[in-house]
C-alpha cells in the first residue's frame, strides 16, 4: 500500500503485523521491539555500504503516472 508520508507508512505497517483493532499492551511491545530490530538492521546495511533496494517497475510506473497526473 502507497502511503503519503511516515506517519501512514508506519500506521499502515503497524495495522497490517498487528492484526488487531485494539491490541494489548504485549503485542503493541512486541511490535516495537521487532520494528527496533527492523530498523537496526537497515542501519547496519546503510552503513555497510549496500543502501536502499531498488523499486520494482510496477512502483516505478506507478510513481510516473501519479507525477503525470500533477503535471497536468
């Protein structure tokens, strides 16, 4: 899911690992500790050198045609 900006990429991310509309004190827990874990390692790649992953074309053509339609 395309999200407009942090706030809903994390709240998107959140909702689709939680599973849950009101989930308790341990699972939202252990979702913070797996996203740190998360986070953790995509630091350790950033700083290795290895960066980003490249996007797929399926985003690539969908990022050019959202460009397309504000141009207009």
């Amino acid at each position: 899911m395309r999200t407009n900006n942090n706030a809903e990429a994390f709240h998107s991310r959140f909702n689709r690992r939680v599973q849950l509309t009101h989930p308790n004190m341990w699972s939202f827990i252990k979702f913070l500790q797996g996203d740190e874990n998360r986070f953790h390692h995509l630091r350790i790649q950033f700083y290795a050198g290895l960066g980003a992953r490249s996007k797929q074309a399926k985003t690539i053509a969908i990022q050019r045609h959202i460009d397309n339609l504000g141009q207009r």
